[in-house]
C-alpha cells in the first residue's frame, strides 16, 4: 500500500465527490450543501441521507471529476488509529 498511498487517496477522494454528486441530483440540491461521513451522503440544511449503496446507480452516471481535494490528514479517524478486530 505504502507505494499506492497517493493514487488510493485519488480514487477515494474522487468516489467521494461523484457520491455527492449523485445525492445532490437526487435531491435537486447543490453538491455544496452535501457531506459524505460514516458510509453516507447527508443533506446538511434538511439532515436527509443515502447510504452509499443507495446512489451507486445515479453515481455511475456522473462524470468522474478531473481534480479533487483529498482529506487533510488530521481528519483521519481511521487510518493510522489502532481498531479492534471485528473477527
């Protein structure tokens, strides 16, 4: 993983944003107005959310976007934090 660090980030940033995307058509709403967190996409003004699975047939239409802004470090809560075995 340590030489795909860069690329994974790309591509996990990217699925982000067409999710928001797709949540943001869904509900006639700006993308702005839109956050992913915790395996959803959430309206923020009306607290409405879609699971990811749920957008994955609208999310396969949206243009992949050609640059996007990858997740500060800091705001990591997983990776680089210890978890306990779900097995």
């Amino acid at each position: 993983i340590p030489s795909s660090w860069d690329n994974l980030r790309i591509m996990g940033a990217t699925a982000r944003e067409m999710l928001r995307e797709a949540a943001a058509q869904e509900w006639f709403v700006p993308v702005s107005e839109c956050i992913a967190r915790e395996g959803t996409v959430v309206h923020t003004p009306s607290n409405r959310a879609f699971l990811y699975g749920d957008l994955i047939n609208t999310a396969n239409q949206v243009e992949a976007p050609k640059e996007v802004d990858l997740k500060n470090l800091s705001n990591y809560r997983i990776i680089g934090f210890a978890k306990e075995r779900l097995d």
